[in-house]
C-alpha cells in the first residue's frame, strides 16, 4: 500500500465563530474531536472512538486552500471562502457535499449612507475595497461597473469606505456595524463540508464520511449571487480630485494600539478616542487640520502608497511584506519606534536535527533530490522572497491567516513567522533557524513629503517621535 492510502483521514476542522456551532453538531453525530470543543490551543486532535482520523483546527479561510492542496481530505468551512477560490479556480479539486444547519454570516457590497451604485459609476472610477478579490470581481463584472478599482486588504474592508474607497464587499455583520448603507448581496453564506476531489476517487473516506454526512443538512440555496447589470452607467471621466489640504493619519488597532498609544504619549501627542482600548473610528486631534483614522496596520502600507494618509503606525514587518509585493511603491520609513520589538524570520520543527536552514535543506531532499518545501506564512510575498533568496529551489508558498504555529511539520516544513520571546513557538515544539529582520513598529510615507501645511505637520510628528526615541 502506499503511504497515501495507510496515512489517517484528515480533516480541517474551523476556529473562531464557528468553532462552538461546529462542535456541538460534531458531538451529537458521535465525532467528538478531543479538545475542540473546549477552545484547546493544541491544533491536532484525535476523534474519541474513532481510529485512523485526525482533525486539525484552521482559521476558516485557510480551509479550502489546504483541502484543494490535498494536505486534508475533508474540512468544514464557510460557503464564502469555499467560493472564493471557486470562482477563480473552478476545476480546482475542492468538491462541495452538504450545506449544514448552520448560518454563516453572507458578504454584501456596501457604501456610505445614501450611496449608489449606479450614480458612483456614472462619475468615475469607483474604488472597491474587499478581503475577497475573487467573489468581488465576480459581482462587479457582471454587475458591468464601467470602471472600478478593487482594493484588496486585509481586513475591516468595511473601514475605507468613505474616505478611501466608494463601497466595500464584506459581511454583513460588520458593515452594518460600521454604520453602511447595503447595496446588494454578493454572496448568501452557509457552512458546508468539503472533499478533496482525488481522495474522494482513490481513497476510503467512510469512517469519517458517514459521520459527518449525518450532520444536520441546511438549505441548498446558491451561495454566489449574480446581479443584475446596471443601466445607462456609462464610462465616464476621472472625476476632479481637489488637492487634499487635510493632514492624514492612520492609526493602528488591536495589538499595536496600546504601542502606539504608548509612543504618541510620550511624544506629547493625544487623539481624543484612541486611548488604550478605544474603538472609535475616527479619533480627534487637537489640531483640526489634522485628520485620524483607526485601520488595520496590514493595510496601511498599500493606503499610504495610494496617497490616502501622510503619516501611519504599522510595524516594519508589515512595510517589508508590502515592498516585497510592491519593490516600487513610494513608501518609506519616517522613523522607527522601537516599540513591539520582535523578530521574523523562518521556523521550523524543534525535532529537526540541524542548525541552519542550508543544512535543513539537504536533510528534506536526502531521499528525495526533486521534493517540495512547502513553506507558509500569513507574510506570503515575504515567504516567497526568502525561499528565492536562500535559493530552496522547489518550493510552495502556502498563504495562511491564522493559528499559524500548528503547519509546522505536518502541513509545511517552514513557517515565516514573528516572536517576542518564543514561548509560543517553544510550546508547540517550534524554533526559530533563521532570522529575517528585527521588526518594531514605525511612522511610514510617501517617499515624496507632501506640499505645504501637510509637509510641515509630517515633519513635526515625525520630529517629535524620533526625539523620543533619541533620548531613550
């Protein structure tokens, strides 16, 4: 037999929102998954009573990737993420079984109060900004938009709307959250159980199919919506974009609010509703022509390069990725925090008896000169230029988003990833072989410092934060 066909079923398994949902349906067909349930941070669980299957917990965008990439047999995902990579790849070898009796959130396009649609394309370009590319170029070709430029970030689509983008393909949940009027569904959700279509030929998938396919079964509705063309949206000119004059601001949430709180304090520097914990959207500064927006600090880099802020806090990981898609954008550093020091670099399993990554190399390709490394990291471009520059020759980049510390070793023999301390990293059995970069958070712009009053407030923020830094 060959190792294939011995190897245990393997099924990926979601976290998050959907994992209470999932679990409780799982438990009540008699496939208990030892741990998930309880939220356990150990990504690989066994089934109780149930031989020869393993489940692994993915965030649930990474599911399709890696059930169309074979490294799974089944997996249980959101219908939006499963249609993502469909509608690009649609002979891809993902094959969809049941839809559950669970409700996932649907993806809507949406805008500002008092948008449409139809009116934003008869005056020009309309900028779209989405975490799913492929679902939204779907919706907008066929919706016939004369003209439009999609923005893909990498979370919180629903924040750029409406200083930065006209619309937003996102959920539901969140765009009405952040006070947006919904244009049009996209995509109508659901939670379905899918197979890798050659382990669904050659393989025995019973123990763990007749299982799962008791589950209870939801509507068969379409998930992918078609629109309706537009009418009379005709391709129009540009339309006039007046020279900004207010100074804008990108500030980060989540884990790097509390730094950059942290470095603005100290640097004399408040914005009214961006204390540590704060949530609103748009804080305020005591100047008033000074602009601030709270964003994702992935995103900031692309926002900064198309023009949108003149000064944003992200961290330098994030500018590296971002120039490793984009080696010409005119964006620059403006000063570094030396805040939420840690470091990036490659990962690989405790286990591995070796000391650099050269020497890990000939150990994955002593029996087999022609094998792939696979490597993953949520810092995809970033994965891609160093399996290039430490020339790993035959290679796979596996793009991922999440609950990153379990790939490594059974779904990837090299993980790209940051470390304060490696307690985690130690906790799963995992060590850092090669550094990449120190990264800390910094200010980031445009390479060209923006024209008067702008160009005199960059030079005084960033004055303030480096004099910070400077003295200590």
């Amino acid at each position: 037999m060959t190792p294939a066909e011995t190897r245990p079923i393997r099924v990926a398994l979601p976290r998050g929102d959907l994992r209470t949902p999932v679990a409780e349906r799982l438990v009540a067909v008699g496939f208990e998954a030892e741990g998930y349930a309880e939220g356990s941070r150990t990504y690989q669980h066994g089934v109780v009573g149930r031989e020869g299957i393993i489940t692994r917990v993915f965030s649930d965008n990474d599911i399709p990737i890696q059930v169309a990439m074979g490294q799974y047999d089944l997996g249980i995902a959101s219908r939006m993420w499963i249609d993502e990579l469909l509608v690009r790849f649609p002979q891809d070898s993902i094959v969809p079984l049941r839809r559950f009796d669970i409700e996932g959130d649907s993806l809507v396009i949406a805008g500002a109060p008092g948008a449409n649609i139809a009116r934003l394309a008869s005056m020009g370009v309309v900028r779209v900004a989405t975490e799913y590319p492929n679902l939204a170029q779907h919706y907008l070709t066929r919706l016939r938009i004369p003209d439009y430029r999609l923005y893909e970030v990498w979370a919180q689509a629903e924040a750029w709307p409406p200083e930065d983008a006209e619309l937003a393909i996102a959920p539901r949940a969140a765009v009405t959250k952040e006070g947006l009027d919904v244009l049009g569904d996209v995509h109508r959700g659901g939670v379905w159980l899918i197979a890798n279509r050659a382990a669904l030929q050659n393989r025995d998938l019973s123990a763990a199919l007749e299982p799962l396919l008791a589950l209870p079964q939801g509507t068969e509705l379409e998930g992918v919506v078609v629109p309706s063309p537009l009418t009379g949206a005709l391709r129009a000119m540009p339309r006039p974009v007046a020279e900004r004059t207010a100074f804008r601001i990108a500030v980060p949430d989540g884990h790097a609010q509390r730094h950059t709180v942290a470095a603005l304090a100290d640097a004399g520097i408040a914005f009214k509703g961006y204390e540590e914990g704060g949530a609103t959207r748009h804080p305020v500064a005591e100047d008033p022509d000074v602009v601030v927006k709270v964003m994702r600090p992935q995103d900031m880099p692309r926002a900064v390069a198309l023009g949108h802020f003149d000064l944003a806090f992200t961290g330098r990981d994030w500018l590296r990725a971002f120039a490793a898609s984009f080696p010409a954008a005119p964006i620059v550093e403006l000063a570094d925090l030396h805040r939420s020091n840690y470091r990036m670099g490659a990962v690989v399993s405790e286990d591995l008896p070796v000391e650099t990554i050269e020497e890990a190399i000939a150990l994955w390709r002593r029996d087999d000169p022609e094998r792939t490394i696979r490597v993953a990291s949520e810092y995809a471009a970033l994965a891609d230029e160093y399996a290039r520059s430490r020339h790993l020759g035959r290679y796979s980049v596996i793009p991922i988003s999440g609950a990153s510390e379990g790939f490594v070793p059974e779904d990837a023999e090299i993980l790209i990833e940051g470390t304060e301390t490696g307690t985690t990293l130690r906790a799963n059995r995992l060590r850092m072989i090669d550094v990449i970069m120190e990264s800390t958070n910094c200010a980031i712009g445009s390479a060209v410092r923006p024209p008067g009053r702008r160009g005199e407030l960059r030079d005084w923020y960033v004055e303030r934060l480096s004099a910070v830094v400077a003295a200590g």
